[in-house]
C-alpha cells in the first residue's frame, strides 16, 4: 500500500531530453517564422486604400498588432530552443554528485 502522501522525485532533465524539445521548438518557431513572413508580405503587398484618416490609422494599428504577434511568437520559440541546447550543452559537461542515498 502506498501513502498518497508521499510524492515522487521529478524526472532530471537528461542531454536527449534537451535536444528533442529544442528541435520541436525549433521548428515551432521556424514554422512561425515562415507565417510572419508570410503576413509581412502579404500586408507591403496589399496597402490600405480609404480617404479617412481614423480607418488608416486603425488599420496600420492592426496590421502592427499581428505583425508583432506574430514576431513574438516566433522569437519566444527560438528563444526557448536556445535556451534548451544550452541546457543540453550543460547537462553534458556537468558531473553527476552522488545523493545521500546513493553514498
């Protein structure tokens, strides 16, 4: 019978662990890339065309609010895939200590 009380250890992050989860933010974010890339295109290809000024300004404020969506999703992505091949790149060189059970 186990104690519900009792919780398990997390999972330490293992060199693989780091490198799978970079390549799928990895291509995450390159996918996200190619997106904003297509809207930023899509947006300098078609310009707005009104005679009132408050629709062209809305517009443009549109347009900069999903360019920069699009921009952040895509940075925080690649973002994260560096930040998990330099976990990885550290887990290699770091020395497992043994715990006090382990001694």
């Amino acid at each position: 019978m186990t104690n519900s009380s009792e919780k398990t250890a997390p999972k330490k992050p293992t060199p693989l662990n780091c490198l799978m989860g970079a390549s799928i933010s990895g291509a995450l974010g390159y996918g996200l890339y190619n997106l904003t890339a297509s809207i930023i295109h899509s947006f300098a290809s078609k310009p707005l065309t009104s005679s009132n000024p408050l629709v062209i300004r809305i517009g443009s404020l549109v347009r900069t609010l999903v360019m920069g969506v699009a921009s952040l999703g895509t940075f925080v992505f690649f973002f994260v895939a560096f930040g998990l091949i330099l976990l990885g790149i550290q887990l290699l060189f770091q020395r497992e200590e043994p715990t006090e059970k382990q001694k």
